[in-house]
C-alpha cells in the first residue's frame, strides 16, 4: 500500500514525551514525502473530524514540554461499531492513510480495529505507568520516576527531623513498576505492589526491626493499585507507635519537562513507526526491547505478558534493614 497522507494522535492517559513523539513523527513524515495531519484528544477526534494540518514547524518548541499539544481523551465511542465506522469516514473523507497513535494498550486495541478494517495503524508506547505487555519501557515512565524520587527525597528530609514514617502512593495504575523503580532509588524500606501484595504485620515488623538496630525513618512506598495510604499509616502507627503521615503525590507525576531519556526514546520511537507507514506496513506497535526500537503485530503484542520484576523487589526487601 502507497501511503501518502498520515495522521497522528495521542491518546488514554497523558504522559510527558508524548510532544517529543510528535515531533518525530510529524518531522520524519514530512521529509519522507508524505502529508501530516494532527488529530485533537485522540479516537474523539478522528470520529468527529477534528484535524490540524501539520507542518515542520507546527512542531517547533515543543521536544522540551509535557503534556500532548493535540489534546488526549478517552472514547468510548470509538469502542462501538458505529464509532469506528465514523472514524473510518473521516480518514476517507481527508485522504488518510495510515494513523500513528501514541498511548497504551486499550489505544492499541483501537488500532488494531482500525487496522482490520482498511486504515494500517502503528501503536508507540505512551504511558508513565510503564504496563505495556509488549515492552521493556514506556514513553514518559522515565520522566515520571524522576518526578516520583525528587518528591520522595523532600518527604525524607521531613521524615527525618521529625523521625518519622513517611507512606507515599506513586501512580501506576494496576501495576507496581513504578512504585518498585521509585522505591529502589529513595531506598525505601518496604515497597507494596499489586503484583505481590502486602502483609502489614511483616511492614510493622520490617519497621520494627529497623528501629530496634537504629533506623529512625522510615519510607513505604505503595503502589496506586494497592491504595488505601491513609488506613496504611494508620495502622503503621498503631502497632508500631512511630508517628506516620499519608502522602498521595498524584497528577505531579503526570506533568514536566520530559527527562533526556524520555526524548531520545521518544524520537526514536516516531521515527520507526513512520518508517513502517513509509514502507507501507501497518497494523504494528514500536516497542523496546533490550534497549533496542523493533515492532511487533498489534495482537501479538497485545497478547503477550510482561513478568513483574521479582528479582528487583526481593533486592528492595533484603537490603532493606
Ligand atoms: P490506554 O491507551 O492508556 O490503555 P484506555 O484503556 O483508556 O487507555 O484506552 C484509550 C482509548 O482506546 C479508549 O478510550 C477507546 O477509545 C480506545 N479503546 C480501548 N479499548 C478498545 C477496544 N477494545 N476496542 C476499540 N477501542 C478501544
């Protein structure tokens, strides 16, 4: 298939990096020979035809700043039959090609739909919450770890000159890699994540050990998908009687300036989904894997699963005292 035209959106859950993406794809299209349209917050958009012609310098200024400069939603619509169908029109009705779309795997779902039915998508992994089956790292999730530590680092400064405990719930939807990331670098004394569950007598007992052999604060980070941090802290006071405070640092970490990490990725990334379009290849998501930028068919990624990190989380556990 000889695609001339593109569109690219983003969608589901913003994450910073998505702009350097847009970037990439929007300049390697160009120079490739092909026409670029924007499409505003995600699947809505392509339902309702809401495009933006884009050019070079559409893009201009925008590789240093978070969020997503075409807008992000979640569609329901685009679920049914009857959305689809419309979006489907609306790619007929502009001459469009193929469709880069940039965020997580019910995004994906979406692509590989549109892909069946006669428009090829390719899918980039957009999402602090690093929870794509098909890869090693997610656009954003290095930004978000960073934001994470740094705002851990001042709840220790805190918890230390009053010795106290301090319990932070980081986001990451259902899953625990960022919790257990952030967790490694603040050194924290216990990490609860869904993959693995948690026992609050072992988390007291933990404390209470450290305590006894003079560790005087102390840093539980919790995972969004285990929750509860309030009851958490007070149940750590209670049984332990060191004074616990809940902090829940939330939609902080969804913002900023995208880390250097997250932008080489980033333009790597948009760089190869529009080189498979070029070449007139769809229905694929660009993943990382052993640091490498490859791309797997939508549903063999979509079907795969990605082991927590096990190893990382017994580290966290014995090194802990
Ligand atoms: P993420 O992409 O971050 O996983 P969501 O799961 O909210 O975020 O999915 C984003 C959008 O992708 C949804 O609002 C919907 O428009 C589309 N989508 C999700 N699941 C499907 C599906 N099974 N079929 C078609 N489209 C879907």
């Amino acid at each position: 298939m000889n695609i001339k035209k593109i569109a690219v959106l983003t969608s589901g859950g913003d994450a910073p990096g998505m702009n350097a993406t847009i970037r990439s794809v929007v300049r390697t299209a160009i120079t490739e020979g092909m026409e670029v349209v924007g499409v505003i917050r995600g699947y809505n958009g392509l339902i309702h035809g809401d495009l933006r012609p884009m050019h070079v310098r559409s893009v201009s200024g925008i590789i240093n700043l978070g969020g997503t400069l075409l807008y992000t939603a979640r569609s329901p619509e685009f679920a049914t039959e009857e959305g689809m169908q419309k979006a489907i029109k609306t790619c007929h009705d502009n001459n469009i090609d193929g469709v880069v779309v940039i965020g997580g795997d019910g995004s994906f779902r979406g692509a590989r739909d549109l892909s069946a039915r006669g428009i090829p998508c390719v899918g980039i992994p957009g999402t602090i919450d690093n929870d794509i089956s098909s890869s090693d790292y997610t656009i954003g999730f290095d930004t978000a770890l960073n934001t994470a530590v740094e705002m851990v680092d001042r709840l220790r400064d805190t918890a230390q000159s009053h010795d106290r405990c301090s319990v932070v719930e980081v986001m990451g939807r259902r899953a625990g890699y960022l919790a257990l990331r952030t967790a490694i670098a603040v050194g924290a004394t216990h990490v609860l994540v869904p993959e693995i569950g948690y026992d609050i007598d072992e988390v007291c007992q933990q404390i209470n050990e450290g305590h006894a052999i003079g560790k005087q604060h102390f840093i539980i980070i919790v995972a969004e998908g285990i929750g509860g941090v309030e009851q958490i802290a007070k149940d750590i006071q209670e049984r332990t009687g060191i004074e616990s405070r809940a902090t829940i640092l939330g939609h902080v970490q969804r913002g900023g300036r995208p880390s250097a990490r997250d932008r080489v990725n980033a333009t790597r990334m948009g760089y190869h989904a529009v080189k498979l379009l070029s070449a007139g290849i769809g229905n694929r998501v660009v993943v990382m894997k052993n640091s490498k930028v490859i791309d797997y068919d939508i549903q063999e990624a979509l079907a795969m699963h990605k082991p927590f990190e096990n190893d990382l989380y017994d580290m966290v556990m014995q090194i802990s005292v």
